[in-house]
C-alpha cells in the first residue's frame, strides 16, 4: 500500500466535550517534533479541509491531505475509548464548583479531573480571569497557630481570630516581639499576622497601637 504524508504533526486526543445546544468538542494535543499545541476541534472543523486549516493553532501546523481525508481522520480519532465530559461556557459558580479558565475547584480545593469543564470564549474577557494557586505552606501554618494562641488569654485572643477569619484579609508581616510574658518564640521568622482590609482606621490602630503592646514594634 502506498504510504501518504498528511500532516506535519500528529494528533492525541484527549477528552470529548458535550456541550449543551452545540456541537461537540474533541480536546486534543497536537505534536510536532519541537513543540505540542493544545487544540479544541469543534465538530465542523472536520468538514473539509479549509476548516480544519482555520482551526490549526499555529503556522507551524500543515495539513496536506483532502476533504475526504479529514473524515478518515476523525473516524480514526472518535473510534479511541475517550473520556466524555460536561463543558460550560460559564464563568463562576455552577452547582457546588466553581469554574474558571484553567481549572475548577471546589470547597476542598481544585478538582483534578472535573467532570466539568469550561470551553474558552472567543472574549478576552475570560483570560483576564484567573485565580492564583498559593504555595503550600501546611507545615509553616501547623507552627504559626500555637504561636498565635500563646499572644494574649483565650478570652480575647479567640475573639480577635475569629474577627479576623471572618472577613477579608491581607498578610502583613509584623516583627517578632522582643518580650512577651517569658515566653521563648521558637520561631526564626516573625509569624504574619491576617489584616483585615476592610475598615482602614480599625487596621490602623490594630497595627501602631495594640501590636506593639504586645512586644511588636510599630
């Protein structure tokens, strides 16, 4: 049999997408010898040539072959047992998830294989949205709240965390206090201390008046 070149990269699929009122999404990857493109086909990107070459990501990517090939392609993609997925075109919440660009997460954190999954816009609205994904500081945390137990009684430092995970906060780190009550901090680094943004004069007197009672300097 004659042995015919088709294209200048080959392609992975990874995920089919039902998506409700449209066609259906097949998430790929596409393969060069350098690099590797993340590519959506949409179901009308196999109908002929011309739309599967609008539908390449990058001048990089050829396709040599015909319309009639572009239909032997995607029989030969769809016949792979692909995971199926719900896709969405919203950004936010969507039942008990939270959906963005990049991921979905839920009340434990990102969801690693969410059967959810959002489908870019044509917008750039919806690369302006993002949520950062902060370090792991589990270990630095397990240290820090004995520590914060140990500032005042529990009548009054109970209250003030609990006011202070109420609300929004921002992390300002305060240096470690020279005496507190003979107590040795075991601690190299100053802990943070959570600063609520909210009620800016609260902050402020939180900061130059209680902190330093308590051995921080303002």
């Amino acid at each position: 049999p004659t042995i015919k070149t088709l294209a200048s990269f080959l392609i992975e699929p990874r995920i089919r997408i039902a998506l409700e009122g449209e066609s259906e999404r097949l998430d790929t990857v596409l393969k060069t010898g350098n690099a590797e493109y993340p590519c959506l086909f949409r179901r009308e990107s196999w109908n002929s040539k011309r739309q599967l070459l609008a539908a390449l990501p990058n001048m990089d990517l050829q396709f040599y072959g015909t319309d009639k090939d572009t239909q032997a392609i995607l029989a030969m993609l769809t016949s792979r047992e692909l995971p199926i997925r719900q896709g969405t075109k919203t950004l936010g919440r969507n039942g008990d998830l939270w959906v963005l660009r990049d991921g979905v997460f839920s009340k434990d954190g990102w969801v690693e294989d969410p059967a959810l999954i959002y489908i870019p816009s044509e917008v750039e609205f919806d690369r302006r949205v993002h949520y950062p994904v902060a370090e792991d500081e589990t270990v630095l945390i397990k240290q820090i709240i004995p520590l914060l137990l140990r500032l005042n009684e529990g009548r009054i430092i109970f209250p003030v965390l609990g006011w202070f995970f109420a609300i929004g906060r921002a992390e300002v780190t305060i240096g470690q206090p020279e005496l507190h009550t003979g107590v040795a901090y075991e601690l190299q680094e100053p802990p943070p201390v959570a600063v609520p943004r909210a009620n800016a004069v609260v902050k402020h007197r939180l900061i130059t008046t209680r902190l330093p009672v308590e051995g921080y300097p303002p």
